[in-house]
C-alpha cells in the first residue's frame, strides 16, 4: 500500500517562499510519475507540478516561480515555491501516478493519479 506523507506547509508573507517535500513508501519501483496539487476553498483540486523520470511539467501560474524536483533514492518529491502570492493559498497535495510515468512530464491532471496523501496546509498572507 503507497503511503505520502507532505512536510514543509505554513503561513507566508507575500513574495516569500516555501519548499514543500513529500515522502513515498510502499513503492517498490521507480517507475512512477509524482506531482502536487492543490485545492482552494470552493475551487475544484487543480495541478500544479509533475515530474516524470526526466521531465517535468508546470501550470501556468507556478512558472518561473515554482520548481519540482524528485530523489528516487529517498523516494521524495519536493516543491519550491518562491514568489508567493495570496492566491496561492491552499491545500497541497502530493500524489503518484504509477500506471504512466511518462505522462506525469507533459501533463498534471487530477484523474491520472491513483495514491494521494493527506495535504498540508499553505497559506499566503501579511
């Protein structure tokens, strides 16, 4: 059974950054595509980064301000976010997609991931 477990979540000022991480066990290879999300109050849960073996994909609001990166040894996936804005405010979510590795590089879609964790809370605010 694949548990995540997210760390690193918490209360920001604007402009500032966070880097969240997510632990993975239960996952015997590494063949998997790994991603965050997140979902707003009253906002459907929405992609944010993913990560195949070697490619990774953004939305268009974590561009240029957000990066994913993934240690296969650790079975971790991370998120820095710099630049912070209000409206990044939100639950996040780590989750893997371990049907398709590939597509987690060119895409970040909710209904592609079959194990999710727990979130954590990221709140952007003076």
């Amino acid at each position: 059974q694949v548990q995540l477990v997210e760390s690193g979540g918490g209360l920001v000022q604007p402009g500032g950054s966070l880097n969240l991480s997510c632990v993975a066990s239960g996952i015997t290879s590494d063949l998997y595509g790994i991603g965050w999300f997140r979902q707003a109050p009253g906002k459907e849960r929405e992609g944010v980064s993913c990560i195949s073996e070697s490619s990774t994909f953004h939305a268009d609001f974590a561009k240029g301000r957000f990066t994913i990166s993934r240690d296969n040894v650790k079975k971790a996936v991370f998120l820095q976010m710099n630049s912070l804005k209000p409206e990044d405010t939100a639950v996040y979510y780590c989750a893997t997609d371990t049907v398709d590795v590939l597509r987690s590089g060119y895409g970040c879609y909710v209904v592609d991931y079959d194990n999710w964790g727990q979130g954590i809370q990221v709140t952007v605010s003076s």
